[in-house]
C-alpha cells in the first residue's frame, strides 16, 4: 500500500484501518501524523455537531424563505416532517464524546501508582483473551502484562492492566460494561496522555505518559 491509498483509506475510516494499512503506517512517519490528524478532526467535527435544533426551527427557515401558509399549504407537510426528524433524533441516544472517560482514566492512573511497582507474571494470551471478549484483536505483541486487576469506575467494572511496551509502561482499562457508544477522543492533561476508542462491547481507555506510547498501541488495536 502506498501514502495516497492510505489516505483515502484513512479518510473514510479513520478507527478501523486495514491490515495493509498498518503496516504502511509502521514504517512511514508521515501516514501515521495524517491518520492522527483525521482522527483527531472526525472527533472535533462530531462534537460540534452536536449543537440541540432550537424550538421552531422548521417554521423560521420557511418564514426566512417568504414561505407562507395560504401560498403554499404543501410545504407545511414537509416542516411537519422536519420537526418530527428533529424529535425522533433527540430520542435515539447519540454517540458521545470519550474526553470525560479519558479524563477518568488519567486520574485513576494517578490514584494507583502502585500498579507501576507491582509485576506479576501473567499468561502471554492474556490481554489478547480480555480484548476479545470486546471484539477488539491485537494487531501486533505490544509487550508484557505486568498488572492486572478491576476497579470501579463511573462507567461500571473496567479491567485495569499495565503492559511492559518496547516505549515504557501504558496502561489500558477495559470497559466491557459500558454501555454509551463513545466517540475517540485524546486528552493531555496532568503530564499523560489518554486516548479512549469505542469497542464492539463497551469501550477501551489507553493512557500513558506520552502521546506517542498511547498512539503506538492504539495502532495495534483492530476494532471490529
């Protein structure tokens, strides 16, 4: 695969990348900065759209169009259809923004600082057993598990596991239960970076302690 067919690729599904994809990404810088930029605007794109219609709307953008009742009695059938669009939308719940459970989930890390200290051997096939029961599979080895336990979270029981990569230690929490479908959103704050991804089940939340370890693993991530 090449830069353009990435490109295109990458700007139609920036979260869900082909396997020649990511191999492409692996060896060229610049594709890896282009599928962070897309991600990080499709994210940016979708949480400015979500602006509520303001009551009447339909009604005001027939009136700005010198619309009227007696003149055309037909297009109120169609305002009709617009605010009932309008309604239905508001009822069927939306996909929200991952940044308050990236925010969580830098905090949680800060909370435990022993689970940097504490190692443990863990089977191989571990964090590949765990991401599967969310549909998520591994493109690659990211390193070893060296922590895991579950915690409470505000979205239910995550699975918290700390992972020994080839970059230094990144955590991953695993929320299985969550049941809100949540946009991928990044976030840098108290010296860490956290990036959370919407999973088949529930969600994923990465955090480490540079952009750079938290997009290497997200890279290996393949959501279904």
């Amino acid at each position: 695969m090449n830069c353009i067919d990435l490109r295109r690729e990458a700007l139609a599904q920036p979260l869900r990348l082909g396997d020649q994809a990511r191999e492409h990404m692996e060896t060229c810088p610049a594709c890896r900065a282009f599928v962070e930029r897309q991600r990080e605007l499709d994210a940016r794109l979708y949480d400015a759209l979500q602006v509520p219609a303001p009551d009447g709307l339909a009604e005001r953008i027939l009136v700005a169009h010198g619309i009227r009742r007696r003149r055309a009695p037909w297009i109120w059938g169609i305002a009709a259809t617009i605010v009932a669009a309008v309604a239905i939308s508001a009822l069927v719940p939306a996909a929200l923004s991952g940044r308050a459970l990236a925010g969580e989930a830098i905090a949680h890390v800060h909370e435990e600082p022993q689970s940097f200290r504490l190692v443990s051997a863990h089977p191989p096939a571990m964090l590949a057993s765990e991401l599967g029961s969310q549909g998520v599979r591994l493109a690659r080895t990211i390193g070893e598990v060296t922590y895991s336990t579950l915690c409470p979270m505000s979205t239910g029981k995550a699975r918290h596991i700390v992972v020994n990569t080839p970059s230094g230690q990144v955590t991953l929490f695993l929320l299985p239960q969550d049941g809100t479908r949540r946009r991928r959103s990044l976030v840098e704050s108290d010296g860490m970076t956290a990036i959370t991804v919407p999973a088949a089940r529930g969600n994923i939340a990465i955090v480490a302690k540079t952009r750079e370890q938290a997009l290497a693993v997200e890279n290996a991530l393949i959501l279904s």
